[in-house]
C-alpha cells in the first residue's frame, strides 16, 4: 500500500505539483472520492478549489454501456462509434441525457450550496481524482474543463497503470502521478483507508477551500471573494458532427469575432484527436490572428484503434476533403480562403489531400510534419507550403528538407531551434504557432484579394 487514505494521497501528489504555487491555478475534484486528494493538492498551492461533476449516458436499455458523458455549462462527449454499433439514435438518448442532467444539477447544488463555480477562463486548471483505471471519467473531465476555457490541463493523481500515458498523453497538457505499479487491479488496493467519499464530506472540503480563498481574497484587494461563474471563453466556439466515412464524426468549429481572413483545418498526427492540446494551442493563436479554425476526428474510435487505419494516408487524405466539402456548406466558412494545418502523419494527409485539384485549399502548414508520407503527390501540390520542424528532431529535420526539394510550389522550410519532435520545449511551441498564424495570415488574406 502507498497511501494511508485520500488526505495522505494528496500529500504527496500536492509534493509533486510544487511548482505550481504561485501562477493562476484552479485546482478541479472529480467527486467524490476526488475531493479529499484535491483538497490537499490546493491548500498546498494556495488556489481555489472546485468539482468537475461528471455524469455517464448510459444506453437506454443497458445503462452499464457507456455512450458519452455529460458535464455543467451544457458539456456534452459522446462516442459516435459506440452509439452506431449499439443502434441509439439522438432521439433514443435525449431522455437519459434529460436525466442526467437533473440528477448532474442536483448533486451540484448538494456539493456546492449557493456559491457559483470558479471561474476556468484562461487557467491553468488541475484535474485531481483519487486515482486513474480505466481513465473514462479522467478524459471527460479533461474536456469539460477544456470547453470551459481551461487554458492549460493538468491531469494529476496520486495511482494509475503503467500505460496511463499512452491512454489519457493527449488529453492534458501535462500529466503527473506519484505511482504507477506494475501490478494494478483497483485503486483501493493501494489504500490502506478506501472509504467511501460521503457527500457530506465533498461539501465540507468545498466550504473549507472557498473560506481559505475569500479570506486570501480579501486581505488582497477588500473583496469578498465572490466569483462570477465562468462565462463561455470563445463565444464563436460550437461542436459540431461531420459525415465522414459513413458515419458522424465531432468536430469544434471556431469562428473568432469581427473580420475573419480565413478558415484553417487542422489534420492531426497518429495517436491523437481534435483534443491534441498543441493543436489547441496552435489554433488559439489563429484564432487571435483573426482566423477561423476547424478540429475534428480524422477516425473513429474503433478505427484509431487500427495501426493500419492510423497511417493509411489516403484515408485520412480523403477525411479531410470531405470536412472541407462539409465546411464549404457552413455559413462561417463559405467563399473564405482555406488553409490545412497537419502535424505528424496528419501533415501528409493535408499535403495529400491538397495535390487534388478538386479540393479548394490556399495554403498548407506542416507542424514537426512526415510530408515524405505523401509520396508520389507532393510535386503536385500548389498551394504555399511551410514546413516548421524542430531544429532537434534531427530524422524528421532530413526528411522535411527531402519533401521541399519534391514540392513545385511556393515553400518554406523554418526550424524552431532547441525543439524535439513535440516541441514540449518552453516557448518551442508558440513560436510554431507564431510562424504558422504569419504563414497563413499572408497567403489567405493574398487569397481573399
């Protein structure tokens, strides 16, 4: 056993999250069992503390059969694929979805009282639960705090398996677990206190937190401490679902406020999903730029878990010409210049799928990108190409400079010195965008004209 109960448990992970003292950090509990670890991890970085309240869609006729999950502020994930498969339509799930939100408002009011949630707008925003298994309700807390404007995501907890990484890496932007035993079964077992979390106690925690942050409130600046609850962060931001492949696959389209110079799809790399956080992070800065920006899933779940659907080119090559035959139909999008931005595998598909001259694209940006993987039709691609590699990711490096010599059109090759692969470097990762947003802010606007 590794902890004497949950308090203990937040001990030590709060060890783990240290560094964190200081900045503009709100640290999220998923209830129950998450509130005591949390509260912990809070006081010690002296941030205010919340609840992510999480509830499961369960199909209407086995409920154990998990399709989605819902959370506040109107958050909704749902699996497609699962849905398809199980034969439930919207119509079918509107009533448990219309439970659930019932019963996910009433245990907010039972956790919370009268106060307002914690503003996430613009955070950097801690996910704390008691420990990860199979990791379903970490990831749908990783999203809802993300739609609520979280502008980082930790994940933190104090057990999970081994493969943790590989299940929830793309999740959050940074994930931090005090154990990760070989030998894992159930999170109690390495409790030697696994008592069941009362509501009582959740309550308690809450009151406590938001004591201690009125008063360090007050001694700042005469206030009372009170906060605001959080207000959408991109009021152009909505999800939206793509026919794509036979079946539906979510998206989130985002259009920023005032003049727009152009719409960007992004394709993203093997492993991940529209919920890539450096994807996010790239299109937040298009999005300042005054670019508009779509994300959505190249596969469905059952098919990401093919390694020879992740990259087979000409198949996420021809998903991301049906989204831009899809964004074409939508108001925001129509007669704007478009741009594709692929990372990894996802910078083949957008180099692929830009060489046909049927798809309507004005320039494409490759992020630590394997344009090699578009073979034979990189000499036909003419829309301006950047290609952006880190000046450390010495294979990929070789390669982008072998698939510029191939390209006929306008290129560019911009290296980002000291970044690796990921560009997990400080400041790697916002010169990328940077290079990115100028790339696509010229060539579209030179479009449009």
């Amino acid at each position: 056993m590794y902890f004497t109960d949950r308090r203990d448990a937040g001990r030590q992970l709060a060890a783990r999250l240290a560094q964190l003292r200081g900045q503009d950090v709100v640290v999220v509990a998923l209830p129950r069992g998450g509130v005591p670890v949390a509260a912990e991890v809070a006081e010690v970085l002296d941030a205010p503390l919340d609840i992510c309240v999480i509830r499961k869609l369960g199909a209407p006729f086995q409920p154990e059969l998990g399709l989605g999950a819902i959370g506040e502020g109107g958050v909704r994930v749902l699996n497609r694929e699962v849905m398809r498969l199980a034969g439930v339509s919207e119509e079918q799930l509107a009533p448990v979805e219309k439970r659930e939100r019932a019963e996910l408002t009433r245990r907010v009011a039972r956790y919370r009282g009268e106060r307002p949630g914690v503003r996430l707008a613009g955070k950097t925003v801690v996910v704390v639960d008691d420990g990860v298994a199979t990791g379903s309700s970490a990831r749908a807390a990783c999203r809802i705090v993300r739609h609520l404007g979280a502008a980082r995501v930790v994940l933190a907890v104090p057990v999970a398996p081994t493969d943790w990484v590989d299940r929830l890496g793309e999740e959050a932007d940074e994930l931090v677990c005090v154990r990760t035993p070989l030998a894992f079964y159930a999170i109690g077992q390495f409790y030697q206190d696994f008592e069941q979390t009362s509501d009582a106690e959740v309550a308690s925690c809450l009151d406590r937190a938001a004591r201690r942050t009125a008063a360090g409130t007050a001694g700042d600046s005469g206030t009372n401490g009170s906060q605001d609850p959080a207000p959408d962060p991109h009021p152009g931001t909505r999800e939206v679902e793509l026919p794509l492949g036979g079946g539906w696959l979510g998206g989130t389209l985002t259009v920023p406020p005032g003049a727009v110079a152009g719409v960007v799809v992004f394709a993203h790399g093997s492993g991940s999903s529209r919920h890539s956080p450096r994807n996010r992070f790239v299109a937040e800065r298009l999005n300042r730029a005054g670019l508009a920006t779509l994300l959505f899933d190249l596969l469905t779940d059952g098919e990401a878990a093919d390694r020879a659907k992740v990259f087979d080119i000409a198949l996420l090559a021809e998903r991301l010409a049906e989204a831009t035959r899809w964004l074409r139909e939508q108001p925001e999008a129509e007669r704007r210049p478009l741009g594709y931005f692929g990372a990894s595998t996802g910078a083949a598909a957008a180099l692929y799928a830009a060489a046909d001259p049927g798809t309507p694209v004005d320039a494409v940006v490759s992020r630590g990108g394997r344009p090699d993987l578009a073979g034979d039709r990189l000499p036909e691609v003419t829309a301006p190409t950047l290609l952006i590699v880190g000046g450390d990711d010495h294979l990929v490096l070789e390669l982008n400079r072998e698939a510029q010599a191939r390209l006929s059109c306008e290129s560019r090759l911009s290296v980002v010195p000291g970044a690796t692969h990921l560009f997990e470097e400080p400041g790697t990762l916002a010169a990328a965008a940077d290079l990115a947003a100028d790339w696509f802010s010229e060539h579209l606007a030179a479009a449009r004209r």
